[in-house]
C-alpha cells in the first residue's frame, strides 16, 4: 500500500470512529474478539498464547485463550477511542479519566527536575497524555519510527492535538528528552518492548529479554524519578490512569550497575502492571528471545 493510502485508510479508520453510536461501538470490539480466531493466524494466536502463559504459568488454556480474545477487544476498543479522543470536548475528554497516584507526578513537578512515566503497552494511555496536559503541563513522548514517514507525521499530528508532542525512537531523541524534563515537563516512554535493539537485558514475567533502558538513562542523567504507571480502559468508555511510587534512582553503584538495578525494579514494576489488567496487554509482537520470530533490533 502507498503512503498515501495508508495514511487514507487511517483518516477513513477516523471517520468510522467518529460516527459509530456508543452501542455500536461496543457491539464492534465485542465482534472483533468474537472473530478473533478468525482474525488472527494461528502464529499469532500462539504468540499471544505465550506471552499470556508468562504472566501466569498456572492459567489454564480455557482462561488463556478466553484472554487472548480480550486482548483484540481491548485492541479493538484503543484504536476507537483513540481516534475519536481529537474530536472530544475537553470536559467530555477530561470527564472520562480518574487517576490514581497523581501525587507523585505533582511530588516530582514541585521538586523541578520533571518526571518520567514508564508504561506498558496497555489500555489507552493516550487520554491520560490529555488528561496532564490539561493541566498545563508539558507532555512527550517517543514512537517507533513507522514506514511510511508520512504515517508517522500523521499519529505526530493525532498525538500533538491531544497536547502531547512526540518524537520517533532513537539515539538523538535523548538529548530531546533530557531538555524536557530540564523544562520541569512529564516524559511518558513505553517501556515493555525494546523497538531499537539498544535495550538491557532483564528478567520480564520469568524470562529474559531486553527492555528499553531510556528510563532508567534518563533517571541517572537528569535526577528526574521514574514513575511505573498504567492506563486501563474501564467500563463506560471511561479510563484509570495508575501511577506507583517513584523507583529508586539514586546514584549508588556506578552507571552501569545503577542502570541494572534500575531496570530490574522497573521490569517488575510493568509486570505488576500488566497482571491488574492481562486482557488489556497490547503487546502483539515476539518479546522473548524464545519467541517464534523475535529479533533484538
């Protein structure tokens, strides 16, 4: 498909969000999970089957696969309220969100040194990016360099309506990053899946892997604490932003062993995360050096 097709389809995607009924678009997530084994190849099925066994090896497959529908309904669900989010009124925007552990962000801001929240790829983290910036703080992100460029200008420009301004992953986004949280600014970085193959290796839900270690980096350089946090999609069309405790980032060891520890305690911190809500994990891709098709960059 074009580049300029690809980014047509997506503002078709828009429109059909816009325009579906709230009925309707349920009755739409609900299908696509109907559908699932439909939908997705057994490849992926089994993918997903993996990565649902990880977080809970004592499941059984009854419940796991009953998850992995859930997880294309969730799926199914961010897209639609994703897309739609531009077109709402901040009070109906702002409305839907409640937010749990807020005083950390605020203990962080009045310190001056910024924040930086690191998520999993879960629920929709994108009404929480409204939700601070409604609040006149500066929010950014980074991305996964997507082809075509223009698709990445296009979620660049969805992302920077909401108030939330990105940057696509890479060496030279630190530098970026780090005058954010200079600025005293919220710094929100995915951090369940390394995109880049510059991650640190550690222990994720019982197998070893690499995750970005930008958050642990970044903490170490900057002062600015890291925050484990997480938004679920709640019934009602209605969302819960999560935000823990600050991780210990002090500077003990050296950076190398800091970067470590810091890494170790956040991995577990995104599992934490991840088990409130494993039907809510949009992570569709290998993860695990185990996984059939996995690949370190």
């Amino acid at each position: 498909m074009g580049a300029r097709a690809t980014v047509a389809s997506y503002r078709l995607a828009t429109a059909f969000a816009r325009l579906l009924p709230r009925p309707a678009r349920r009755a739409v997530a609900v299908g696509a999970g109907a559908l699932a084994p439909v939908l997705l190849s057994r490849e992926k099925r089994d993918l997903l089957l993996r990565h649902q066994r990880r977080l809970d090896p004592s499941v059984t497959e009854p419940v796991l696969r009953a998850r992995v529908r859930g997880m294309v309904v969730s799926y199914t669900r961010y897209w639609i309220d994703t897309l739609r989010l531009p077109f709402l009124s901040g009070e109906a925007a702002i409305g839907a969100v409640t937010v749990e552990g807020y005083e950390h962000v605020e203990a962080a801001l009045d310190a001056g040194r910024g924040a930086i929240l690191a998520l999993p790829h879960l629920g929709g983290w994108e009404w929480a990016g409204r939700w601070l910036a409604s609040r006149g703080v500066e929010v950014v992100s980074v991305v996964e360099r997507l082809e075509p460029p223009e698709l990445l200008d296009w979620f660049g420009d969805l992302r920077a309506s909401l108030g939330i301004t990105v940057h696509p992953a890479g060496p030279e986004v630190v530098a970026e990053l780090r005058a954010v949280l200079d600025r005293n600014g919220v710094v929100c970085l995915l951090s369940d899946r390394d995109v880049t193959g510059g991650g640190y290796e550690v222990e994720f839900c019982g197998e070893r892997t690499r995750l970005p270690a930008g958050p642990a980096v970044l903490a170490l350089r900057s002062g600015a604490p890291v925050l484990p946090t997480a938004v679920y999609q709640r019934a009602g069309e209605r969302h819960l932003g999560v935000v823990r405790a600050p991780i210990d980032c002090g500077r003990r060891d050296g950076f190398r062993r800091d970067t470590g520890r810091i890494m170790d305690d956040l991995s577990e911190a995104l599992a934490g995360l991840v088990r409130e809500a494993p039907e809510q994990w949009h992570l569709f891709q290998p993860n695990w050096p185990s996984d059939p098709g996995w690949s370190s960059c």
